[in-house]
C-alpha cells in the first residue's frame, strides 16, 4: 500500500538509501529509495509531480491508520488479492487527482487536488 504526501509533511530517519529508476504503468520514468541495509523499498518519487512522494505504507512506525481506498492495476494483481469494499477498483494507471477525489469523497478532509 502506498501513500501519496507532500514532500514538506515529511520527516526521515537518517540512513542510507540507494535510488534506482524504473518506468511507472503511466510510462513516466519512477526514482525509487530503498534502505541500503536491508534494501526495502522504502518511496517513490515522481518526476511528473515535484513534491510529491509516494510512501510504502509498510515502513511507517505505525502503519495502522492507512486505509486503502483504490485499487490500480487490479489487472496485474494476484489471483487472490481482495480489495476493501469501499474501494475504487481500477485495471490501469489513472491520474493521481482521481485517486485523490476518490480519497476525499469516502473519508472526507484535504483537497480534492491533492494530499491533505
């Protein structure tokens, strides 16, 4: 599950990361940190969206509070993935706003536009 937030919302342990690029579904190239140590994924950082990370929801201290509310590339997904019932379920790529109005529409709060 990954997290979309602006970059000034955030805050990092010191560690060392190494980045790699790879294309995203949308064709857009993705930079990607991972721990060195132990080389998880760690986020993803848009190039097509300066500020914006992309967080793996795993690696916060307490990830309890992540609630998903889309699904994409549902087309790709393991034959026994489930998506929460609340959720928007999609095959392909979409453009971030969508998520984001889909966001705010279930759980109210933040903008439309973008991350809270």
């Amino acid at each position: 599950m990954y997290l979309h937030v602006a970059r000034a919302h955030l805050e990092r342990d010191p560690g060392e990361l190494d980045v790699f690029r790879r294309k995203g579904g949308s064709g857009n190239m993705i930079p990607i940190s991972r721990c060195r140590a132990c080389g998880t994924r760690m986020w993803h950082e848009p190039e097509i969206a300066p500020g914006l990370m992309i967080v793996c929801a795993g690696t916060l201290d307490d990830p309890s509070w992540a609630i998903p509310t889309s699904h994409i590339f549902t087309n790709q997904a393991a034959p026994d993935a489930v998506a929460t019932k609340d959720a928007r379920v999609i095959d392909k790529s979409v453009p971030r706003t969508e998520l984001w109005h889909w966001f705010t529409r279930i759980y109210g709060g933040g903008q439309a536009g973008g991350p809270a």
